[in-house]
C-alpha cells in the first residue's frame, strides 16, 4: 500500500451530517461544505504525516500504524486513535467513528462512520 502524493478532494457525500454527528460546531459544519479540502500523506514505512489544508487552516498528523496517537480536529478539539493496516487500507479508530482510507485505481477513497461520510481524492 502506497499513500504517497498529494490528493485533491473531488467528491463528498453527506459531510455535513458526518460532521453533526461527531460534534462539531453549526459554524464549522457551515463552512466545511463549501470546502474540499488538500491531503498530502507522506509513508515512511510504518510511519505516516497527513496535512490536510482548507481555505481556512492547515491540520498536521503524524502517526505510527498500531500506536495510539492524539489527533486535533479542524476546530481545536483533541481525540485519541489508532491507526492499523488491513488488507492494503488504513483503518483509524476513535471512539465516535471509524475511518477506513484506501488506493482504489487512481483514486484514494475514503469512508468515515459507516457510510455517513464519503470522500473520493485524485494524485
């Protein structure tokens, strides 16, 4: 599995109820749909930076597959997660939802909550 490059966001599905779900203020929810964010991941291995940039600000995460790390959300709010690898995806669990990231084709597509949120990136 290789997450190497810089994805553009080109498709959400339901991102505004993704956000509702898992607390995140009216504003931010507000101005998030407009937006589709940039992910750049950069793989060492096992290790792992994603910066994911909006109009509005920049988050950066660096994480090891299988240790616990603490990520911050969009709007400063602090939460634990564990990152594994399964059959070539990226699963990131965290006590409101799972995340699960993978390469399919061109694309990097991810799902969090179930099926609540959608996201579809090209290189």
């Amino acid at each position: 599995m290789d997450f190497n490059g810089t994805w553009k966001v080109y498709s959400e599905e339901n991102p505004e109820e993704f956000l509702k779900v898992i607390g995140a203020p009216e504003m931010m929810v507000k101005m998030r749909k407009e937006m589709k964010p940039v992910i750049a991941i950069e793989q060492n291995g096992k290790d792992f930076t994603v910066t994911i940039k909006t109009p509005v600000c920049t988050r950066v995460h660096s994480f090891t597959i299988g240790k616990e790390t603490e990520f911050t959300t969009m709007d400063g709010r602090k939460f634990k997660c564990t990152v594994r690898e399964e059959n070539g995806k990226l699963i990131s669990e965290t006590e409101k939802f799972t995340s699960v990231r993978e390469i399919q084709g061109d694309d990097m597509v991810e799902v969090k909550g179930g099926k609540r949120l959608k996201r579809e990136s090209k290189a």
